[in-house]
C-alpha cells in the first residue's frame, strides 16, 4: 500500500524561494552554536523515525531493514555526528602561507556560506542522497531547499513531516513532486545545486542553472566495472561481487555493473558465483526477504526488455513477476561487448561477466567506455593496483571490496567526465556549500612598498618595483643548465625574501 504524494504547489515552491532568501540575508544560518544544533537535529531525525523510515522503505521499495539501517539510517547518523565533531576545524579561517608580494597583507582565507541551496534527490538512496549533502549546507551555513524523489512516496512524504517537524522551518524546507516541480525550483535562482540522478536530467540541471550562473554538482551513474584476475581471494571475490549487485535490488548508484574477469580464473570465479547464489537464497531470490523489489512498473518493463534481448548464457536467476516487481539476481556469462546488457547503466540485479584475457585487455575495455563512478578491483598484486589506477580514470577506485567506500565521512565522494563532478561526505560537502573567501588587509608599513605602482611611473620606480615584484624560477630551464651568474643571483634573490619574510612576521607580532 503506498501513500498518496502531495505535490508542492508552485506557487509555495516561490514562496520558500523568498522566505530562505530572507533568511539566509538574516544571518541566522551562520552562527556555530546554529548549525550544530539543526546537524544534531538532524541526526536525532533520523535515530528517533528510524522503525518509520524501515516501514517507508519496505512500503516503496521492498528493501529489508537490513539494508535501510546498514546502508541509509546509520550511515546518515555517523555522518551528521562526524560534521559536528568538524565544524569549528571547518569553518576555521586560514591563513595563506607568506608570499613576496602579499605576505604583509596578511592574506586569509575565510569560510562563508554560498547562499541559498537546492538539494535534488534520486529515489534508490533517498536519504543519503538527500541527508548527506543537506548536512553540508547545514555545516556550512546555507539554508537549503530538498527536493524528493516522486517515485518513492512513503519515504518522500515522511521526510517531509520530519524535516518540518525538527528542522528550523525557517532554513529548511522540503519540496515533493514530479518533472513540474523540479522545473519551477529550477527556474528560480539558486546559490548552489547538488543534483543527485541520471545523467539524462543531470544536463537538464546543468543547462537550468547555467541560465542562473549557479553552481552546480551533479552526482550521476554509469557502468561501474569490477576487475577480477587470479591471485584474488575468488571465492570473497564472488560473495562481495554478488552482495553488491543484489543490495537494494541492484538500484545502487555505485553497484558493481559488469565483471571483467581474466580467463586464467574466469571458471573458477562462476563456480564461486553458482557456489555463493545457493548460499544466499536456498530459498530461492523470489521468496527470500533478504532481496529487495524493482521500483516501478516502468524500471521492471525496461530491465525485462534488456534481458529478453540479451544473447548472453544465463548462468543464475532469470525469474521474474511483473506484478510484484520482483526481477531475481540473474548472473550471465559469454557476454558479447554489443549485447544488450553493455548498453548503458544496468540499474538492476542483472550481472553480467565478461571474460578477457588478461587485466591490460581489461583496462583497455574499461578505457573505452564513458568514466564510471568507481572501478572495482579484486587482486593481491600491488602492481595491478597501479597499473589500474594509472591507466584509468573514475570517480573512485576499490579495491577487493564494493560499496563500502561510498561510506566513509573522511574523504570525497564523487564522480568524473560522464560520473559527474563535485563531490560531498563530510568536508567536501561543508566545500560545497561554501565560499572559499579571500581576505587581505594592508597594514600602514605595506605602504613603503606599495607606494611603488603609483603614477606618475619614473624609471627609478620601475628599477624598485621590479627588484620588489621579482619572480624568481628556482629550476633551470629544462635542457639547460644553470649559469653562475643565475645561481649566484637566486642566492642574493633567497637572502631577500628572508629578510622581507623576517620584517612582515615582525609586523604581524606588533
Ligand atoms: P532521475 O534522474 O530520474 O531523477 C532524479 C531527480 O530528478 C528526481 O527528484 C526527479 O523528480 C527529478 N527529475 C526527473 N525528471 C526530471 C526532469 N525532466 N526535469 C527535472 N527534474 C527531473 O534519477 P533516479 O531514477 O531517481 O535515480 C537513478 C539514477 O541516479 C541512476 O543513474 C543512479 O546511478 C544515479 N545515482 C547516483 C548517485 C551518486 O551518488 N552518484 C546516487 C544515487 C543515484
């Protein structure tokens, strides 16, 4: 049973526009104490609906609590906790290191919030796709606009209730609809998108808020490959391989799309599949509840038609029920480079392993298609790893695991080329929001100096002015060598910049 979505009139959806307009002019979004206390909010949203969030999940998606509490409610929790932990460290001005020229203007660098953010989600990872980002505008002192995912009611309009009822009212607000929706948000003019979806309504984005100059990050898709040769762990290989394709019923941004496996392990690595597929569901997938189901009619009816159309050898699953939206994990093998299955994103629990002889064949295979989100590599050998990691490119690189790494707070998690660009997780999304503001300030002193690029110009001046504004190259030009006479000068030239470093640092001590 799934709930009706109210759609956001439009003319609310202006409304909210000017009221966090209104807001973010205010300055309340900016104080520390503010901030930490909506990123608590936040995390206590989530921890005290989570029972609701499972039941909404289940409702939408058919996803085992498992998977909601592993892979969205914890994850978003840690993340909030880990934002607060940072916040003062982040939003702390820097200092620029000394230079010649500005070092006396005490050069910084301060953190200010970009404005007004819209947030777009996709429908498989709503609450990360959303939470996350949103605790970046938080942190960063940006109220902020979320737009939910229509195909997923249950959730969209929970989080609705839940962001009204614990969020400030004033910053943050949430928006439900479809394509009319998300077109008049993305008429109005925005400080910062973060869009979160296909590649398809990514240029959508992009194009809307060109017309606005507004930033924009776009987090997308593609046909994340995994790289198996044999001194992997085969067996974990297959089990990590085959979790990652059936997770959410394989709607996972980041799920491993196709296997590349060398042909020196390429058997023992199906066996390892059939071996795994029997442990998971002795049951069968259609009546285990460890395998969630297939959004809508209009996903199912296009992964049915992909598979109906495949000339691969089906190894494992096949099944499928059009009313339940139930598409078992099906596992192919001898799978051609034009087949059905290597046409684009596969966005569902459809595995397909292609074999080829070595790992450079491999690169080469992954080289020629668009970049992906992240490459996975099953190996032991360190070489591999670097040879993979050199001569491809990607959003992010794995290596004997899949997943996990969209998990980790620490570090940026985005993509590249056709994966998109901009990143978020924990400082990065803080980055995101944020304006990186350059701050100088010139002391009386900076005068003696200063007063050299004033008119009327005299050759006297321009003698200083130029010893002054020197740029010094410390490298020989390439092919050349040094002459005395050059080394002799940079000598004298590093003796200046001492003395002027030492005389600025005496200024700053005043
Ligand atoms: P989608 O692009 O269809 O929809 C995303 C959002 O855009 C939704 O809120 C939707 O309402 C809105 N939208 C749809 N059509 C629109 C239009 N014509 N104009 C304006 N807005 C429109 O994506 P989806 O099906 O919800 O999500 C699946 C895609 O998202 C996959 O490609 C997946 O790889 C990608 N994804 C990426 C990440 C990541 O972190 N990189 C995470 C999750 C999903």
């Amino acid at each position: 049973m799934s709930t009706i979505l109210e759609y956001t009139p439009l003319a609310t959806i202006e409304q909210y526009h000017a009221d966090l307009q209104r807001t973010f002019k205010s300055n309340k979004c900016r104080p520390e104490s503010y901030r930490r206390t909506q990123l608590l909010q936040l995390a206590y949203m989530i921890q005290e609906n989570e029972a609701r969030m499972i039941d909404a999940f289940y409702k939408d998606l058919g996803r085992p609590k498992e998977e909601v509490t592993f892979i969205e409610t914890h994850i978003m929790i840690g993340a909030c906790v880990y934002a607060i932990k940072n916040l003062r460290k982040w939003m702390k001005t820097e200092y620029a290191p000394m230079d010649m020229v500005t070092g006396i203007l005490t050069p910084r660098i301060t953190k200010d919030p970009k404005g007004v953010g819209l947030i777009i989600g996709p429908f498989n990872y709503p609450i990360y796709c959303t939470v996350s980002p949103l605790m970046g505008a938080i942190a960063a002192g940006c109220p902020c606009v979320i737009k939910m995912s229509e195909i997923v009611p249950n959730i969209s309009a929970l989080f609705e209730e839940l962001v009204a009822k614990y969020l400030d009212n004033d910053a943050y607000r949430v928006v439900n609809g479809g394509v009319q929706e998300t077109t008049k948000l993305l008429e109005l003019k925005w400080d910062q998108i973060f869009f979160t979806g296909s590649g398809r309504v990514g240029k959508i984005v992009a194009t809307a808020a060109a017309q606005h100059l507004t930033p924009v990050s776009l987090e997308l898709g593609g046909k994340s490959p995994v790289i198996v040769d044999s001194t992997a762990n085969i067996d974990v290989a297959a089990r990590k391989i085959l979790w990652g394709k059936t997770v959410n019923g394989g709607q996972t941004c980041v799920a491993p799309d196709y296997v590349l496996v060398s042909e020196d392990c390429a058997d023992r690595l199906v066996e390892a599949f059939k071996k795994t597929y029997a442990k998971f569901y002795p049951e069968g997938a259609g009546k285990s509840a460890s395998f969630g189901r297939i959004v809508d009619h209009r996903s199912f009816d296009r992964l049915k038609d992909i598979m109906d159309r495949s000339k691969a050898e089906l190894l494992c699953g096949g099944e499928s029920d059009r009313d339940t939206k139930f598409i078992a994990p099906s596992i192919y093998v001898n799978v051609s480079k034009e087949d059905a299955l290597m046409e684009s994103e596969l966005f569902g629990p459809i595995l397909p392993i292609v074999t080829v002889k070595n790992v450079q064949e491999a690169v080469e295979y992954v080289r020629q298609g668009p970049s992906p989100l992240v490459i996975y590599v099953f190996t032991t050998d360190g070489k591999t790893k670097e040879y993979i990691r050199t001569w491809t490119r990607s959003g992010g690189l794995m290596v004997n695991d899949v997943i996990i790494q969209a998990a980790s707070d620490p570090v940026p998690f985005g993509g590249t080329g056709d994966s998109g660009y901009g990143a978020h997780h924990g400082r990065a999304a803080f980055d995101t929001f944020t304006h990186h503001r350059t701050m100088m300030e010139a002391p009386r002193i900076a005068e003696l100096f200063m007063a050299l690029r004033y008119p009327p110009y005299t050759a006297k001046n321009y003698v200083r002015l130029r010893l002054f504004a020197k740029v010094n190259i410390p490298w020989a030009k390439p092919g050349s060598k040094l002459s005395l006479l050059q080394r002799l000068w940079i000598k004298i030239f590093g003796a200046g910049v001492i003395v002027m470093l030492a005389a600025a640092v005496a200024q700053r001590l005043k």
